[in-house]
C-alpha cells in the first residue's frame, strides 16, 4: 500500500488546488462581466438552458464512474484504463443522443431557438468524456500546479475567443464559442502534460466493480441535478430566457466563490478521507478541519457579497443586470451551505455509503420541484426565496450520516462552524450600519472603504473566538510557498 501523504504535502495540494480553482473561477468570472456588456440576458439565458443538458449526462455517468476509481485506495493503471474507454464509449454515445433530441428538448422548453445551442454544445460531453480520467488521476496525485497551469491557459484562449467574438455583434455564438475553444484547449493541455496513457485492454472485473459502485452514485448525481438545476429549467420554462439570464448570472456569481475556494478543496479532501478509512480518528479530525477552514474562508466572502450585493452588481454589470442584485443576496445561503456540506458527500462516498447520499438528494431534489411548482409563477425572487429555504431547512439531514459514520457529536460539529458564523454576522453588522455613514463619490472605493470595514471587524472578531483556525489557515498559506 502506497504512504500516505504528509501533512505538509496535504497542506500544498490544497493551496494550489485552491489557486487552480480560484484562478479558473476568477477567469471565467471576469470573462463573464466583459461579455455581459455586449451579449443580453436572453442569450445568457438559453446558453445556461443547453448546458442544463450536458451537465445531467456528466453527473449520471461520467463522475460516477470517476469517483468508482477515485475513493479506492490505491487505483491501478488497469484502474485508469478501464475508467477511460468506458467514459470515452458513454460519451460518444450521449453526444449523438444529445444532438438527435436538440430539436424536441427546444420545443418542450417552449424555445425552439435552443435547439441548435444544444447540438453544437454537445460537443462538450465528448471533450470532457476524454479529459476527465487524466485530470482525475493527475488530481489523485496531487499534481494540482500542472492543472492550474491548464486552467489558466484553457479560459484566456477561449476567453479572448468569446470576447472578440461578442464585441463584434455575436451574440449567443460568442458564448458558445468560449466553452467550445475553453473545453478542447483544457483537453489538448491535459493529454500534452500527462505521461499516462490508456492502455488498450478493458478489464471486465473491473467494468463490472465500478458499475457496482458507479450504479448508486449515479443515482445520488440524479437526484443532486434535479436538486440543483431544477430551479433554472423553471426559470427557462415558466419564466423565458431573460429572466433565467438574471437567474444564472446570480448562480454563476454564488457558484464561481462556492467552487472556487469549497470545491478546490474537496478535491484533497475525498482522495485524503478514502486514504484513510482505516484510521477513524485521523478521518475525524480531517473532516472537522476542512470544515472549520473552509466556514473560516467562505463566511465572510458570502456575507459581504449578500450585504453589499446592490453596489457589486452596479460596479460588475450596467443598469440592465440590476434585477440580479437580490438574487445573488439570497443565493448566498445555498452556496455557503454547500462549501461546507460537501464534505458530508466525500465522507459518505469514502465510507461506502453512496446509496445514503442518493437518499438525501431524493428528498432534496423531489421537495425543491414541489416549491417549484408552487412558486415558479410568482417569479424569480420566490423561485430563489424557495431554493434558499429548502437548502437551509434541510441541510442537518446532509450532515447527520456523515456525523453518525464519523462518530463525531452535533455539538462538536456546530462549535466548528459556530466562530465563522458568528464573526461573519458581526461583519454583516458592521457593513450594514457604515454603509449609509460613508459617503465617498467613486463607487470603487466607497464599496473598498465599506467592505473593508467588515472585513477589519471580521478578523478581529474570528482572532478572538478562533485564533487556532487562523493560525492554521497561515500555515497552509505558508506551505504554498514550497516546491512540491
């Protein structure tokens, strides 16, 4: 059996695993506010309805399959190899299913325009199908300098792409050329930087072991895309394209800061916490650490974008984009909940649990198109108010199993997010008294000015109630600055 990684190696994996991320969602974040000057809402819209299609064939069989290898031990090149043909067969054949039903999949969405969006982005299930098995197992080794290297160069090129082409009167085309460019740039990259290569020998006892496994996280990846795209078939449904345009704007925002520091992350966690089933104690104190660390992070990023969500959304967007602003404010709950309730996942994942997981995502996915249902035709504040409610009102079912496989106390577990909370609510005070006293004329620096306050409060109040997470999170910071 492979050694397990060291503390210290573990601590630059996750700092440049959250350098990978940050870099990639910063990117793509800024990629979005450029084009979002030339391109309406509507096109943002439809784009964000079409990738709705390829995201549903990722989570049902192609991380499956990837996780069926990633939580075991030690994978072999057998391992890898299996996983890669049958990702690379399941994709081919999803891309051609995907381009055959564009045309019903636009009429039952009520826009027949989306159509020729789904066709041509289903080529990104065939350039995902054949990256993802050298990104996992370039993850697995915790290469994550190699792969913020390809993130990095993957969205410049295909962001210059989209934005010229937007700038020159493109439109929805400039959108769709920016994922088409980004995904077949981050392929090329990750076959170029990775030495391995699939070998020509399918193993069918392992075919059949990850189907096993695979079957059940299927499932859970069901239930989770109805859990978590179900609000923007809504939007695109009963709302039209413009109002779904605001709705992903709102999600891409939330979602860039909830991946860019709680997903990064995780892609340390899940390969750590399957290395170490066998010792329950040092899982424990793992899952506890992820969890006090990233709260310690992402709190205050999501209180201040909540508080100050009016003036962010001003400075990023013009005057058209100004519906989003409460919208981002209330999907600050889900995505804060799910940088840290992703662990839950890994750990019921690493444990041999992934039918728990498909349970709660059940319940998740068929209690949001209930308030759905109700509420969709209220409008897009309520389907946000209703998907915010159900993540917060439900979160204690996620975290439950993983509590119970870990042997660790409620209370424990809320004394670890209990400083990052109460120091974040000290810092959404802060703001939201300052704010009406500071009156500077440039916004740049009058949302500085006021943020900063916040921020100063914060790190006064989490020094205070938890200088040990501080310290840590220092020395994590510290560790970026060694070579791998």
């Amino acid at each position: 059996m492979a050694a397990s990684p060291s503390r210290a190696h573990i601590g630059r994996s996750s700092m440049w695993s959250l350098v990978n991320t940050l870099s990639a969602q910063g990117l793509n974040l800024a990629v979005f506010l450029v084009t979002a000057r030339f391109v309406a809402p509507e096109a943002f819209g439809i784009l964000a309805a079409a990738v709705l299609v390829n995201e549903l064939f990722r989570v049902i069989v192609v991380e499956p399959v990837l996780t069926a290898v990633t939580t075991r031990p030690n994978p072999t090149d057998a391992d890898y190899t299996t996983c890669f043909w049958v990702i690379a067969l399941c994709s081919m054949i999803g891309a051609a299913l995907i381009s055959m039903a564009a045309p019903l999949l636009g009429e039952a969405m009520g826009h027949p325009g989306l159509a020729e969006t789904v066709q041509l982005t289903a080529a990104l299930v065939l350039t995902s199908g054949f990256a993802r098995t050298h990104e996992t197992r370039l993850s697995r080794s915790y290469r994550f300098r190699a792969l913020a290297i390809r993130s990095l160069a993957s969205i410049i090129l295909g962001g210059i792409v989209g934005i010229a082409l937007a700038i020159n009167g493109f439109g929805l085309w400039s959108l769709v050329a920016q994922q088409l460019v980004t995904s077949i740039t981050s392929l090329i990259f990750l076959w170029t930087v990775s030495t391995w290569r699939p070998g020509s020998i399918v193993s069918r006892r392992i075919a059949r072991d990850i189907w096993r496994y695979a079957r059940h996280v299927s499932l859970t990846g069901m239930t989770n895309y109805v859990n978590q795209q179900s609000d923007t078939f809504f939007a695109m449904t009963y709302l039209g394209p413009s109002a779904t345009g605001f709705y992903s704007a709102a999600k891409r925002i939330t979602g860039a800061l909830n991946t860019a520091v709680g997903t990064s992350l995780n892609k340390v966690a899940l390969p750590l916490f399957a290395a170490t089933k066998r010792d329950p104690a040092r899982q424990s104190a793992g899952f506890l650490a992820a969890v006090r660390l990233t709260s310690v992070i992402t709190a205050p990023v999501f209180a201040t974008l909540a508080v100050l969500s009016p003036e962010i959304t001003t400075l990023l967007f013009d005057s058209e984009w100004i519906t989003a602003a409460p919208l981002i404010a209330i999907l600050c709950i889900p995505a804060f909940l799910g940088t840290i309730g992703q662990y839950n996942h890994s750990i019921m994942l690493a444990m041999d649990k992934p039918h728990w997981q498909t349970i709660l995502t059940g319940i998740y996915a068929v209690s949001n198109v209930t308030l759905f249902v109700i509420v969709s035709h209220h409008g897009i504040i309520a389907l946000a108010l209703a998907f915010s409610l159900r993540s917060l009102l439900l979160y204690p079912l996620s975290v439950g199993p993983a509590l119970h496989l870990l042997r660790i106390r409620w209370v424990t577990y809320f004394r670890t997010v209990a400083p990052a909370l109460v120091a974040s609510a000290v810092a959404a005070g802060v703001m939201i008294y300052v704010g009406p006293l500071i009156h500077v004329r440039n916004p740049v620096l009058n949302l500085i000015v006021v943020s900063g306050c916040g921020g100063g409060a914060y790190v006064m109040t989490i020094w205070i109630v938890a200088a040990d997470s501080c310290r840590e999170l220092l020395g994590l910071i510290k560790n970026l600055k060694r070579n791998d």
